[in-house]
C-alpha cells in the first residue's frame, strides 16, 4: 500500500461514468461533520522523524509507511478542539480515501469514508449480457430497473481501513497528543 | 441524496438518504446519519467476535452450563439465528466460529478449546431473555449481525422521519421508500464487473459470495454448511431478497450451502433467492 491522492482520481472517474466511483464528504465536509463547533481549521503537513516513525510503529504493531501526514487542527476561537487526519488505502479491489477525527487526547473520535473507487472500475456490461441472467430474476419476483444503484455483492474486507485508523491513532498519540 | 460511510462490522458501511432536504436542516441531517450509524456501532460493541468485552466474547468465555443475560439486541439476533438454523435443518450454524478459527478468517479467542460439533444444539434462549449455554461452542454472528445492524439503522433513519433510504453494510442492504432503488449485483466470477441490477423497494437484499475472500473456486469460503462444517467453495453469489435485511443476510448462507434458490426455509420467511 502507498498514499495516493484519490479525490482527483474520483472527480476523473464519475466523468468517464464507466468506473464506480462515490463521493461522500468533500474534507470541507468531513471537516463540517467531525467538528460542527468549529470556527477555524489550520492545515498542516505533518513530517514524522525516525524515532518517531518507530513510536508509530510500536504502538500501531503496523509499518509506519509515510513520513508525512496531511492534518487539519480545528479551532473554537483559540481552543483546539481535535484534528482531522486524511489518509487513502488502496485493497485488492478497492481505492478508499478517509479521515479519521482525533481528540485532543489522541483518542479517536470519528472516522468517515471520503472517496470510494473500485481500483479496476465497475464497468456496466451491456444489455445483451445482462439478458442471460433475467429469467432469474423474474423467477425470483424481482424488477431489472435502471439509474443510480447501490452495489450488492460479497462483504468487502474494510481491513485496510481499520490498519489504516490504527496507524493514524497512533500518529496522533506521538505527534498530536496535548 | 446524500450518502455517508463508515467501517464497521468489518466492512463499510453506507447510509444514503434521500429525502429531499431543506439546506437550513443540515443539522437535522446530521442527526439522521449519526443516529443510524450510532445503532450500527452497537451492533459491532455487542456482536463482534474480536472485543473481548462484547457479548459474543462472552458467551464465548462462559463454560457449559452457564446463563448469561445479554442484551435485547443481541438476544433478538440469536432467536433469529436459531429459528433460521432450525429452518434449514441446521445448515445455518453460528457454532461453527471453531471452523473459521482454523481456517484462519477468525482470530483465536481468548477462551478454552472448542471443536465444532455438528447439528449440535449447543445453545438456548430461557423464558427471561437469558442465553443458556448447554455445551461448550464458540459462535460468531458474522453471517447475521450485519444485517440486523442495517435494520436497526434503517429504524433509526426512520424515527427521525426519513422516509426514503438505502443502509447498504458490504453488500446487504434494506431500502425504505415508495421510490424504487436500483442495487448492483456484482458477477461472481468478474466481480468488477455488474451482473444485473434490480430494483428493491420497502425490502432488504444481502449477497453472498467468496470473491472478496480471497478466494478462488478450489480454495476455502467463510460460508459453512453447519451440516457438515465444511466450507461452500466455488464462484457463484447468492441474493435473497427478504422482508428484514437480518433475515436475508443469514439466508444467503442457506441458499449457499443447499445450492438450492427455491429451499422451503425461504418460504417460511416470505424470502426470495436467485443464484448467480
């Protein structure tokens, strides 16, 4: 796994239309939703020493995998409410961009899925293909309908995720921590 | 329609609503999603076979012969799990965590040995809501906690006055609404790829499959038959469509197991099932 900036490959994805891609919070949004008492974020571009890298490493038990870390530290007038963290995760079959808002004590307040992407796209096969399977579907009382879809298959493992909120939890208790 | 996800239960969970709303009620807005996704991290506090605290944990722990007071939800999760198990003669078996254990898809509690035993009724509901423990098992909720977590979500949404919504939690997922939602079915041996879409309306549908297990045809599956303990391998998928999202998920295991998509324990559930 390595840190990819994702919402960009998102916003080229849901142009081309053929790859399944979902937005769900802008970081402006994710901001809004983890911290609405906020009045002010101050971004910040973390960069991790050696040592702390191994700090991270001990308490994750996960490879600290990136020097830097992008931050945002929310604000009510001058008291620090907690950090956004952003982070991206690429699975088997998945592309997942998140953040993850930590309190002040490092402890983890809310995680939010940012960006999902199918890493080989969702393609739509075309109406020929898809025949074969709806005598199936009429045996089972179900209508083949069209327009925007949830998908329905097999549990995606979200393990990449949680190592993901983990090693950030970890960020936090050696960088973060007030 | 704003959507919202987060990972629980070991996978990501997307709540969507659609409603139309009033720029003003954000706020109210927010209340929705956090209510849901609130009543979905209990599901996980109570029902996860990893903390050592929940519910599951702790039935896990307990020796034979104990009675454990649980709480409602996860007491309502074992009556369903039990009514399915005895629907099917048994092919639906939450004693089967000792099999995934040694395949490696569960981790080793921290409790004393266990071997899955076969159409062994290990477990019991007493009169009071209590779980009476009769023989020594170790149960995972794995194959249907993630539906009843989704209904429970979807009564949140619905206490707040959400009156059109999808809680999709990896491929099960419950609509509510007059308006049709189209779901995706992915195509079990392209799993990047959609097999066919179906519109579900004021119903739940769970899918299951072994494509994200990794796995392939020969390999193993997280699905068991609790008939036999072994694992349902091969690249087919396996939808029900139900009335409760908690029943769907735990009948995909029965479809899965019997290779049967007309199986008598679907009717008795007012369940539908199509193989893929």
């Amino acid at each position: 796994m390595k840190p990819l900036h994702l919402a960009t490959l998102a916003a080229t994805a849901s142009a081309c239309g053929s790859a399944f891609a979902t937005q769900y919070l802008t970081v402006e949004q994710a901001q809004r939703v983890m911290f609405p008492e906020a009045t002010r974020f101050a971004y910040s571009y973390l960069q991790l020493s050696p040592e702390q890298m191994r700090g991270v490493e001990k308490l994750s038990g996960l490879p600290a995998r990136s020097v830097n870390w992008r931050v945002f530290a929310a604000y009510r007038g001058d008291t620090l409410l907690g950090h956004m963290v952003l982070d991206d995760v690429i699975g088997k079959f998945e592309l997942i961009s998140y953040a993850v808002g930590v309190n002040p004590d490092a402890s983890i307040r809310q995680v939010e899925i940012l960006v999902y992407r199918e890493s080989h796209g969702f393609e739509i096969k075309s109406p020929a293909w898809r025949r074969q399977f709806v005598g199936k579907t009429a045996q089972s009382g179900l209508a083949v309908g069209d327009g925007i879809a949830n998908i329905s298959g097999a549990t995606l493992s979200c393990t990449h995720v949680t190592d993901g909120v983990r090693r950030i939890a970890a960020v936090a208790q050696v960088m973060l921590k007030k | 329609m704003m959507r919202r996800a987060q990972p629980w239960l070991g996978t990501l969970v997307e709540i969507a609503i659609a409603d139309m709303v009033d720029v003003a009620d954000v706020a109210v807005l927010g209340a929705c999603f956090d209510s849901a996704f609130a009543a979905v991290a209990e599901v996980h506090r109570l029902m996860s076979f990893h903390d050592p605290a929940s519910d599951v944990s702790r039935i896990n722990r307990a020796p034979a012969g104990e009675t454990l007071a649980v709480h409602a939800h996860t007491h309502e999760v074992l009556r369903a799990a039990l009514s399915v198990s005895e629907a099917s003669g048994g092919i639906f078996d939450i004693a089967c965590a000792p099999r995934l254990v040694s395949s490696g898809d569960l981790p080793l509690p921290d409790a004393a040995h266990v071997e899955h035993v076969p159409l062994r009724s290990g477990l019991s509901l007493d009169a009071v809501g209590r779980v009476v423990k009769r023989q020594p098992l170790w149960i995972d909720l794995g194959g249907i906690a993630k539906g009843y977590a989704v209904d429970l979500a979807i009564e949140a949404l619905k206490r707040h006055g959400v009156r059109r919504a999808c809680v999709n939690a990896g491929g099960d997922l419950r609509v509510i609404g007059a308006l049709s939602y189209p779901a995706r079915i992915r195509a079990p041996r392209s799993p990047g790829q959609m097999a066919l879409e179906l519109e579900v309306c004021d119903a739940a549908l769970a899918t299951s499959a072994n494509y994200f297990s990794g796995r392939d045809s020969s390999a193993g599956s997280v699905l068991i038959d609790g008939r036999n303990g072994q694992p349902c391998a091969g690249d087919f998928s396996v939808s029900v469509r139900a009335p409760s999202c908690m029943l769907a998920d735990a009948l995909t295991k029965v479809v899965a197991a019997s290779g049967d998509a007309g199986h008598a324990a679907l009717a008795q559930f007012d369940a539908t099932a199509f193989i893929i």
